[in-house]
C-alpha cells in the first residue's frame, strides 16, 4: 500500500475536537466505506507515471483521460455525485 493513503481506522480522534472536527472525519469515513475518495484536479507526475506503465499510452494521452474523467464526474448533477441516500 502507498505510503500516502491514510488508513483511518487507526486515526484516534482528539478528546477536545470540535464537533465541526467530528462531522468532517464521520464524512471522510463514509466516504471511504462508500468506495469513495479525493483526487487533485489535475493528475500528478507520479500519477501520470502509473496511467503511462498500466496504459502504454503517451503522458498526454494519460492526462488528457484524467481530465476527461474529472469532467465527466464534474458534469453530473450538483453534489456528491454517483451516492445514493
């Protein structure tokens, strides 16, 4: 596993967090049980370096798919989009 994925199942929460504190990691824990996640907007070097070696495509053609992916989620309707509730 990435040294950058943050498993937060063992983040221990502060006895002094705010409850604004505690609604933002019960959102990003369901996110993570809903099979969601975050990603920058534009892809990074190393991103694009994974997408090249799986893909054997060029670095524009791998940011090129990033972005088309990021915009097809963006033109979904208004919220978290593909979550039912």
């Amino acid at each position: 596993m990435p040294d950058k994925i943050v498993r937060l199942e063992k983040f221990k929460r502060k006895a002094a967090m705010s409850p604004l504190g505690e609604l933002a990691l019960d959102m990003v824990e369901f996110m993570g049980r809903s099979g969601l996640t975050t990603t920058p907007r534009n892809p990074t070097d190393e991103m694009v370096a994974a997408g090249m070696a799986v893909s054997d495509g060029t670095e524009t053609q791998v940011r090129a798919i990033f972005t088309a992916m990021i915009a097809a989620y963006d033109a979904d309707e208004p919220g978290v989009a593909g979550v039912a509730g």
